[in-house]
C-alpha cells in the first residue's frame, strides 16, 4: 500500500489494490476516511470526502488536515496515480511539516 503523504500524523494513501475512481485514503491512529477526486477532461473539478464503510472516522482536526493536504496536492495525486496503477513505477512518500493553506 504505496504511501503518498505524511502531513501532521496523518496518512495518505492508496491501497494496492485500488479501482477508480482515483481516491485515495487518510488515515491515523485506525481512523480513516476516504476522498475521491472528480476529473472532468483531465482536470481535477471537485473533491469528496466520505467515510470509510467499517472504519471509525478521523477527528475534526485529522479531517481538516485531510482536506488541505488532498485539495492542495489534488493534481500531484492523479500523477501518482498514474504512475502506480497505470505505469507501474513506484511511489517516494512525501512528509511534510509546513501548513498547506
């Protein structure tokens, strides 16, 4: 399960076994939630965030920090995507410390 981001203890990720549409996962401490990004003639129009079916969701600040680090690196994601699903090459995870907004 290729890791795309570690942003304040949260991880983003795919699982290896994905299907579109592209989403990926977030997730801390055995929470998660998912976000799938909507693509209209290759570009990313819109993001959804949706629990995961099983899982317990993450806390407001987890979700907050979901949503930053997802809509900011929206077009880095579909790349990745790409890339592990499409190309298969592997992912380098990115950790970052410094606030997205």
């Amino acid at each position: 399960m290729p890791k795309l981001y570690e942003y304040f203890g949260l991880l983003v990720m795919f699982y290896s076994n994905e299907h579109e549409p592209v989403h990926v996962h977030g997730k801390c401490q055995g929470r998660e939630m998912r976000a799938e990004l909507i693509i209209v003639n290759g570009v990313v129009v819109d993001v959804r965030f949706m629990n995961q079916p099983g899982r317990l969701s993450l806390s407001d600040s987890e979700i907050r920090f979901f949503k930053e680090i997802v809509v900011a690196k929206s077009d880095d994601i579909v790349r990745k995507w790409v890339d592990f699903f499409v190309l298969h090459k592997s992912i380098v995870p990115e950790v970052i410390n410094r606030r997205l907004k």
